[in-house]
C-alpha cells in the first residue's frame, strides 16, 4: 500500500495495526510511505481502513497544508485499489474526535478527545459496520517524492508498575487557572480555537479534579493484569523508563464514564504534572456502556500515565504504549566495563530511537520539531548507532526542496522545519549550524550531489548576513531570537555577541572548504582574530559588546558556553590561551556548582554546553576525564528516565534528541573506533589511557559492521578487530601500554607503532 497524506494518517488491514504517517516532508513535497500487506492479509476479502486527521493550523510540528489521501494497494505491478478509482476506497467523517479543543502544546497541534459509542471503530474491521459514505473531491495534483527512511517501529510496550493508587474529588481549582500561550495567544498568526469557541478547556477539568487521598504501592504490573477503577479512583502506572508511542489498552464500562489519561515523564510529589513543562499531557473520553479498544491517533512520550476514572466506573486491560520509534538503532553495540557508561549508552540510543523516525527533533514530546543545532548532534549520533545516513539526508532535503520559506527574510533558514513561522521568528544564528553539519554530513556520506545543489542556499544564507557586518566584520545586532543555550548567555546576544561570531567564523570557513572558495576562509580567520583582539580580557572571553554613541564598548558579562565556543569552533586552543584552556580544565565542570569557582563566569547547561566541554577535553587529549565528566552529567538522567535530558534539571524535555551524541562520544573514546570515513574506505583505532578492564562493540557500516573488543590485563591491551573487506586501518596506540591485536584478514592495517 502506497500512501500520501495530509496532515497524518494511520491505517489497518483487518483490524490490525499496520501504521501512522506519514514521513514529513517542506511545503508543497509529500512523501510517499509503502507498507508492505501480506502479513496482514487474509484468504478472500480483506478490508483496508486508512485514518485521516487534517489540522490545518500552524505548528513546529507539521505543516498547514490542505488535507488529502492518496493510497493504493498495489500486488506486483497490478493495483487493487485506489483513491480516485471508481470502485476504489470509500470515505466517512469521523465524529467521534471532539473538533473544538485547545492545544495540546504551543508548539504542536491539537489534545485528544473523544465521545465514543461501543462499535465506533467497527468500520476497520467489518464490512457489514454502518458506513454513511461521504463524496469525496479531487484535490491538485501533488508533488509526491520518496519516504526515504526506513519505516518506523512500533512494539506494544507495557507497564511494568503500578506506581500509585487514590481518589480524587472534584472542586473548583483554588488557584488561577493555567493560562499558556497556546490557549490566549490564538488568531490571526496563531491557528486554533479561542477558548470561548472551546467545547471544554481539558487543562481546567483536569485541576478541577484534586487528590483526595494516595497510596504509592509500588506493585508489579504486567500485561496481563487488568484495573477496576470505581467513581474518582485513579492508578498511576509506570512504564520503567520513557517511551513515546500511541497510548492504547481495552476500557469495558458498565455505564457512562469519563476516563482521563494524564501522562509524564518524571513525577512530582508522586504524582503525574500533566503541565510540568508546557504541554496538556491528556487525553479525554466520554464512554457510553460498553467495550472499547483505545489508542491514541497521537505519539507521546511518558514513563507514567494516570487513567482517572472522573465519573463511572470502568476496567482496564491490556494497557500499552505503542511504540513510534527508529527501528534501525538496534544495531549498534556497546558493552564495556563501567556499567554507568553502559546505562548512558543505552539511554544514549533509546532517547535517538524516539527522536529520528522520520528527521531529527528535539523532542518527541512537546514539540516533535526538527530543529537546527540538535541536528547537528543527532546526525553523529545517527551514523554511529545505524551507519547511514539516510534521516540526516531527509532532514536536509526538507531544507533543500523549497523554492522559499514564507514569513522569513530572503536567505534565511527556519530554525525548525518543516515548520510555519507566521510569526516570522527565527534564529539567525541556528542557521549557521546547519552550514557546519552539511559538512559533516558530507564526510559520513560522500553525497555532493545534495552538497551542490545546496550552495546556493548557502550563499544566499551568507548574503543575508552581509546587512549586519560592522566595521571590524563581526555581525551586530542580529534580528529575531538569538540563541546560544538554555543559560544565563542568552541574556548578553546584543549588540555584537561573541559566541555567535564564533561560529560565523566557523560556518565561513565550513563553506569554504565546502565550496572550495578561499575568499570565505580567509574572512573566517579575519573574524577569529578580530574576536581575540576585541574579546579576551586577559583572563576569559566576554560575551558581548554594545553599542553606546556610536562605540562598541566591553560589558563584563562572561559566560561558561562562550569560553566553550572559543575553543570548538577554532578561536581558541590550549596553545593560543593556555591559562585560560587549564582553568577549564581544572576548575570548571560538573564539581562547579559545588565549589562556585568563578561566580561572575555564569554556568553551562546541559543545551548545549556541556557537551561542548566533553568534547573540548576529548579532542584535546582528556578522554579518562570526559569519560568521568559523563558520568557525572548525565548518570542520573539515565537512571531516572533511560534517556537523556534538555537541561541538568528535570523541568523541561527529559528526553533530548541532541543528548544522544554520547553514543558517538563512547564509541569514539571509549570503544576506541575513532573514525571512520565510508567514502576513501579507511578506520581509525584509538586506543585511549582509561580506567576501564575492558569494553566491546559493534557500529554498522553499510551492509557491514565493524566489530572491535579490547581488554587490558597483565600490563597490555589485547584487541580483536573486525572490519568490512577492503578497509584501511591506521592503530594509535595512547595507553602506554603495550598493544597487541588480532585482525580480521581483509583489513590493511597502518600502525602507529610497534606491536
């Protein structure tokens, strides 16, 4: 079955689950999934049902486009069936969904809610259901082009506790009630309902259903264990760690009942904060008598769920979350010694999983948005757990396609996409990130064609910084939002702001090589030496200068991520600033907001700062160090959720896609497969001095894998290596310590030194 759509979809065969689309694609290009039926199928007749939501507001999350469906089913090269054809699909208009509901988040379209009757869905499975066809219109023709990544994966997860049981009493909220933007910030740039058009305000039901009393039991759960909740009961039921997917499970009720799902992924006070970090984490259904097999149309992500039987009675069974996941990152493997870097690796990956079905987000919870910057971290990470790079590929095709991005300047590119930025906000200094990931990507796929067909996008992105050169060639007063991290630094972006030049300095010189244009690298390092001159006060780099009459003038402000940035994207290096690089080393880091050295130099965050720092002290030789910084970042993130966190608190996304670079991080350091370049078939080994007994692991490559153990024992390190025939491999041996090793015959190995 081959199907287009607008805005998402989900189809079955028979009853069963086959899918949700479709793979985002820019303004004016659908990308076409192919689901493959026969397992699905039976002898004779079989019924197809596909499900069709049109939004049709703007979002950081899927685009307002008109809605349509265009399928068929194909066997071989004869179809079956087919939207359009006289004697093809028919159509209904589904009731069931309540239309007039807020938000579900700023960011992203609609809650869910629905008023069901038993027999709702038996239009998917029997044919004899009642069916009041509809006429369907022809729409234009579309612009269709491939999925171009791997289809999804979608295991039936379940909960493994239950982690709370009480009542709860309804009663007008004590406080005001939560007022976000998605709900007061609706018209003429921002689709939705007002809320006076609403047919209920869930986010106000909700805190109008208060505790009465609970009991943390603790108790295990499992798939076939069922609930009996009366009037106002509630459970709360844990997941064991994050998932994201579509919340399902069977609901028999003996009379009327309204049953609420409220959903998070950490706790507060025991309980779930379906608002913790701007978001209705909710689901609503009104249910008639009856028996009912639910699931949400939407993805979300949680480690608990609270099912809230309001009034009624009901029992629950079978409940799981449908898992909407990458189903290629399995194939890497990681396994060493520490087993806090083994939890992180695997948070590593579990949090990629949920973050790269279709391009890189950073969420898939409040936002499902395929941001800048964390791109850049995920398409590392993306290689390094899949070996291809066919997610980074549709991720910049969706920026290549478009002819422009409405509501933005000439040149520009969203900071997320695909996205609609009515409002015209942007990021103009995101964008640079996305110059500095194109060329990576460039190294971990050899694809140039994608490469030439960007310049002019590229050089056109460069035009539109040439408004904002001052006198000394540094961009000043940059427009919209200018964003370094979530800190303190994202107070001090105006007028000229270090960091950002930093890496305009870098992006010129990305291009550069790119494009093999000299004059960008030669204004590149013109840009990095102006910044030395102007920036560095003798002991740390200052955020910012400002304009006052008519003169740049120094503040003091002076951040941790600008110091950061100094040194990742070539200001700086232990050489140039060796006092500077040494009081990084020393006294900043993980330990900082115990000791409060250098209070005035205001902290890192998780976005993106210490990942910088982690991989400041890996490429300067520091891994035992970065290793241990790791763990102190990010263990707990991993123990509390088995992902990875937006920041080093737990008030926003607990599940970051960017956070997932760690993968790349422990392969690269700890692992030791060091790099990689698929395109001249050559690998390197670094083998690194760490305080670990041992570690394994496998990274895909290709239709290959590389396969690398080491052990170290009796004052050597041992290795055995694997690696796809015809590869080049150079050894660097930094253990002090002897190294011998074992190859696999096809590989030509080049070492660093004796064996």
């Amino acid at each position: 079955m081959h199907i287009a759509a607008s805005t998402l979809y989900r189809c079955y065969m028979n009853g069963k689950f086959i899918g949700h689309g479709p793979a985002r694609g820019p303004h004016g290009h659908y990308r076409v999934d192919v689901w493959d039926l026969s397992e699905y199928a039976n002898e004779g007749d079989n019924l197809v049902a596909i499900e069709v939501a049109g939004y049709n507001i703007n979002s950081y999350y899927v685009l307002d486009q008109p809605s349509f469906l265009q399928a068929e089913v194909r066997a071989g090269e004869e179809t079956l069936l087919a939207t359009g054809a006289e004697d093809g699909f028919e159509a209904i208009l589904l009731k069931e969904r309540v239309q007039k509901v807020q938000r579900f988040s700023f960011q992203r379209t609609f809650v869910e809610a629905y008023s069901l009757q038993s027999g709702y869905d038996r239009w998917r499975f029997d044919e004899s259901a009642p069916f009041n066809r509809i006429a369907c219109v022809d729409t234009a023709a579309k612009t269709l082009i491939p999925r171009g990544v791997p289809l999804a994966e979608f295991t039936e997860r379940y909960p493994l506790a239950v982690y709370a049981r009480g009542e709860v009493i309804r009663r007008k909220s004590q406080g005001a009630y939560w007022r976000d933007r998605s709900l007061t910030g609706v018209g003429p740039q921002y689709g939705g309902y007002e809320m006076n058009d609403l047919a209920f305000i869930l986010s106000d039901e909700l805190a109008d259903l208060q505790i009465r009393s609970q009991r943390v039991v603790q108790q295990p759960h499992t798939q076939e264990d069922s609930l009996l909740l009366a009037t106002r009961e509630f459970e709360i039921l844990d997941m064991g760690i994050n998932r994201t997917g579509f919340i399902g499970g069977t609901v028999r009720c003996s009379c009327k009942t309204l049953l609420y799902v409220t959903f998070d992924e950490v706790l507060r006070e025991d309980d779930v904060d379906h608002l913790r970090f701007g978001c209705v984490n909710a689901l609503r259904y009104e249910l008639e008598p009856g028996t009912y097999r639910l699931e949400s149309f939407e993805p979300y992500t949680l480690r608990y769920m609270k099912w809230i039987a309001a009034e009624g009675e009901c029992d629950l069974s079978g409940i799981y979350v449908r898992e909407y996941a990458n189903a290629e990152a399995g194939k890497a493997r990681f396994q060493s010694g520490d087993e806090r870097l083994n939890a992180i690796f695997e948070a590593g990956r579990e949090t990629f999983r949920q973050n790269a079905v279709d391009l890189f987000m950073d969420c898939p919870s409040r936002e499902r948005a395929g941001w800048l910057c964390d791109s850049f971290f995920m398409g590392r990470a993306a290689f390094s757990l899949t070996g291809q790079t066919k997610v980074e590929q549709a991720f910049f095709e969706n920026y290549l396609l478009p002819d422009h991005f409405p509501h933005l300047p000439d040149g520009m590119l969203p900071m997320c996409y695909p996205a609609d930025h009515n409002d015209g906000v942007f990021i103009p200094n995101w964008s640079l990130w996305f110059v500095i990931e194109l060329e990576e990507y460039l190294e971990r796929s050899g694809d140039r064609q994608l490469i030439e067909a960007m310049q002019p996008r590229i050089m056109e992105l460069f035009d539109y910084f040439e408004r904002f050169k001052n006198e000394d060639g540094l961009l000043e007063s940059l427009e919209s939002w200018v964003f370094l991290e979530w800190s303190k630094a994202n107070e001090f972006v105006q007028d000229v702001n270090y960091p950002s030049n930093m890496l305009y300095a870098a992006a010129l010189a990305a291009a550069g090589r790119l494009y093999r244009l000299p004059r960008l690298l030669q204004e590149a390092e013109t840009v990095h030496e102006t910044i030395r001159g102007q920036s560095y006060d003798g002991s740390f780099f200052i955020d910012n200068a400002v304009r006052q009459d008519d003169q740049l003038v120094l503040t003091r402000n002076r951040s941790e991520i600008c110091q950061y940035y100094a040194f990742y994207f070539g200001t700086a290096n232990p050489g140039s600033h060796p006092e500077l690089w040494n009081t990084l080393l020393t006294r900043f880091g993980p330990s900082r907001k115990r000791i409060n050295d250098y209070p005035d130099v205001h902290e890192a965050n998780a976005f993106i700062g210490n990942y910088l720092r982690l991989e400041l002290l890996a490429r300067y030789g520091y891994a035992r160090q970065a290793v241990d910084e790791s763990a102190d970042y990010l263990l707990y993130m991993a123990e509390r959720t088995g992902t990875l966190w937006e920041n080093d608190g737990d008030y926003a996304s607990c599940n970051h896609g960017f956070a997932s670079h760690v993968v790349h991080s422990l392969i690269r350091d700890v692992l030791g497969i060091y790099q990689i370049d698929p395109i001249a078939q050559t690998l390197t080994l670094r083998f690194c001095d760490l305080e670990i007994s041992f570690c394994k692991g496998v990274l895909p490559l290709g239709d290959g894998a590389v396969r690398l153990e080491w052990t170290k024992a009796n004052g050597r390190v041992e290795y055995r290596f694997d690696a796809p025939p015809g590869y080049k491999v150079k050894v660097e041996n930094l253990t002090g310590l002897p190294l011998y090793g074992k190859m696999d015959e096809s590989a030509i190995f080049y070492t660093s030194e004796e064996e």
